[in-house]
C-alpha cells in the first residue's frame, strides 16, 4: 500500500516540480523514478534532489503538493487496492 501511496505523493510533486522548475531539471527526473520506482534509492534521490533546491522553492512544491493531493482524493484512496475504488 505505501509504495503505491508513495508514487502518488510523487507522481504529484513531480507535478507541481514541472510547473516550477526548468523542463530539464534534475529534480524532475528523479521524482519521476521515484514515481515510477518503489526502490528505497529512488527515494533517497529524490529526496536529495528536493533538498538541493532553494528552500523558498522546495516549500513552493510541497504546498502544491498538497494542494493537488487535497483536492483530488481519490488519488490517494484509488490506491488502497482493492478496497479503494469500492469504499
């Protein structure tokens, strides 16, 4: 459940990242493994990826993040197979 949880968290960060960021940013690329890639390292990179960024820009992303999470829930609750899409 939490790998699936996790590349949607991703998947909405990478997002808000190519909203933000320069189309070719590393950034980019390393929340888009981590979407795709459940491994721990694709994790790791991103997370590094995110704290190279300025601050002001890495807080920038995280509250879009949230924002595209919030107001679309079923993203996070389509990935509680198979009990999200019938609850």
């Amino acid at each position: 459940m939490f790998e699936t949880i996790g590349s949607t968290f991703f998947d909405a960060l990478r997002q808000a990242a190519e909203r933000h960021l320069e189309r070719d940013h590393s950034c980019i690329e390393a929340l888009d493994a981590a979407a795709r890639s459940a491994s721990p390292a694709a994790t790791v990179a991103a997370q590094e990826a995110l704290a190279a960024l300025d601050p002001a820009i890495m807080n920038l992303l995280l509250t879009e993040t949230h924002k595209l999470l919030r107001e679309h829930p079923g993203q996070i609750l389509g990935s509680w197979k198979p009990a999200g899409a019938s609850h």
